[in-house]
C-alpha cells in the first residue's frame, strides 16, 4: 500500500473552563488535488460535511492539506464555521468528551488482522440526564455522526473534478463505518 495524502481539521473546544484546539486528521484516496483552488474545494466540501456533527460551542479554525510522499504542508486556510449539532434538554459535554467513529477496511496486517481508522470527534452532546442516557451520544448528533462516517466512504469529499474517500495513512480504503453510541474520553493532555 503506498501512502496517502491527508487533511488536517483543527476547531476548538470548551474543556475545563478554556478554549482549545483538538485536530481530526483525514488520510484519502482518489488522488491528490492538483492545485491550492483544487486543496481549496476539498477542503471547504470536508468542512461542510464535518460542522454539522460538532456542537455550536465548537468552532473550525482551519484546516491543513499533507502532500503524500514526503508530509510536507502543501495547504492552508482559515475556518471561523461554528458547529451546528443543536441540543434540546441535553447537555453539552466537556471537550475531552468524544463520539468515536471507526471505519472497516478490507485490509489487513501482516499478521492477518483486520485494518480499521478511527476517529475521535470531540464537541459531543449527551442523550439527556437518565442513567443511561447520560452516557450516550445524543441522538440527532449520532445520526449526523453515522451520515458523516458514511459520507466519507462510500460518495467522499470532491475538489470540483476528483472525487476523494477515507482511507488509512498506508493507502487502506474505508469501506464501511461505525459510531459508538457511547461517550469516550480522549484526554487532550495525556500524563
């Protein structure tokens, strides 16, 4: 499998009492977009697709394209796109509170296993205050969440003239996708 080129989306988050910023990285297959114009579409259409699955007190500030072959910046912009997953009597959880989203490849290791990418996407709302509910993604933000995932493998993110899918940093292709139902905790300073 040969590498992959990526694109790198920072937003903040509210996490214990101050601002910060988490990044989500998307490797892709289908090519490389020709030109900053090209980087440009994509990156506006990812951007489009991922806002609507974060919550309003998250905000993209920007995102960032990687070249395959050597991981060099080829790309920037800056975002000020608020997410729009709306609460209702749900709460919005802390920042290091996430939604995990694993996509199946048909892939596998050297050792046969199965290759899967993964996902944490934080700026999660919880389903209510029950003793189940509480731990669980709320449900308008899953759903936006599971069209998300599948958007990204099965019709991808266009540039205007190519047509780019989820893959892994060694060229697996996405080809089916999962969100947990759970709230995780993906600490943002790990010790």
């Amino acid at each position: 499998m040969a590498a992959t080129p990526s694109l790198l989306v920072q937003y903040e988050v509210n996490n214990r009492g101050s601002t910060e910023v988490v990044t989500n990285r998307f490797h892709f297959v289908g090519g490389t977009p020709a030109n900053a114009a090209a980087w440009e579409a994509f990156a506006d259409a990812v951007v489009a697709g991922f806002h609507p699955v974060l919550n309003a007190a998250c905000t993209i500030i920007g995102a960032v394209g990687y070249d395959a072959a050597n991981d060099v910046a080829v790309f920037q912009k800056t975002y000020t796109q608020a997410g729009t997953a709306a609460t209702g009597s749900e709460s919005l959880l802390p920042g290091f509170c996430c939604a995990l989203v694993r996509w199946a490849t048909d892939q596998r290791t050297t050792k046969n296993h199965p290759i899967y990418l993964f996902s944490y996407v934080h700026g999660v709302i919880n389903n209510g205050f029950g003793a189940t509910s509480a731990t669980q993604v709320q449900a308008a933000q899953l759903a936006a969440l599971e069209t998300w995932a599948t958007h990204w493998w099965e019709t991808g993110y266009s540039d205007g003239t190519n047509t780019y899918t989820r893959a892994g940093p060694n060229g697996a292709a996405a080809t089916d996708s999962t969100v947990d139902s759970f709230v995780r905790d993906h600490d943002l300073h790990p010790r």
